[in-house]
C-alpha cells in the first residue's frame, strides 16, 4: 500500500518493492498484476481508524465482504478491525493481524508482512 494525498493506493503481486536498509523503495522494475485506488480524505496516517469509516469498497478489498458481513467482534468494541496508514509517499509490504487482542491491517510492524513476503533481513 502507497499514501498519495487523499489516495490509498494498493498493488497486488508487487514485483521490484526493495529494502533499501532504511524504507522500501520501489526500483524502475516495479511492477504488479493489479493496482486500486481508494479514496481516504479525511484519514490521518499514523494512527488506528476503525474500518467502518472507510469507503466500502475497500472494505471489500482487504476482507472480502462487505462491513455489515463481518463477525460483530470485528465490528464493535475492543477487538474491532482498525487501518493504519502509513505517512504520504511510504510504500510498504501490508499486513493483517493482531495488535493486542484486536483486528489491524497496517504496515507498521517489521514483522506482518502480505503473504510470500519475507522478513527484512531473512536468509533464503
């Protein structure tokens, strides 16, 4: 996922995302098999949003199904699922899992990463 103003753009397959020791950069090679965009006006990076203020389709994006499909503790209450959005131009490898006992897409921690993405610093 990549920041660009009020625009949350997301590539699938990503081909040539690199680890440059300090970020992720994305070589002349980029590439990918899909890319989306979804409008995020309104959303401050670097904090927890709960997804039901988010567009729909996006919802449906990352879960599969539409907001109102979703389990109620996912929903509502301390476990309910929340974005986090990195800052403006970050690209990042993102991942899914629990922060605590809760739900979080994000791409803040080292070690979530979107499936066949190693850890930085992994051996083949």
């Amino acid at each position: 996922m990549e920041r660009q103003g009020d625009t949350l753009i997301t590539y699938l397959d990503p081909e040539g995302l690199v680890w440059n020791g300090a970020k992720y950069v994305q070589e002349r090679s980029f590439t990918f098999s899909k890319k989306e965009e979804f409008d995020i006006t309104g959303k401050a990076s670097h904090t927890f949003i709960d997804l039901k203020l988010f567009d729909e389709q996006l919802v449906r994006y990352v879960y599969g199904r539409a907001f109102a499909d979703l389990p109620s503790e996912m929903k509502e209450g301390d476990r309910r699922a929340q974005l986090h959005l990195q800052a403006e131009g970050m690209v990042r490898p993102v991942g899914r899992g629990g922060f605590g006992s809760g739900f979080v897409i994000g791409n803040f921690f080292d070690s979530w990463a979107s499936r066949g993405v190693a850890s930085v610093g992994a051996k083949k």
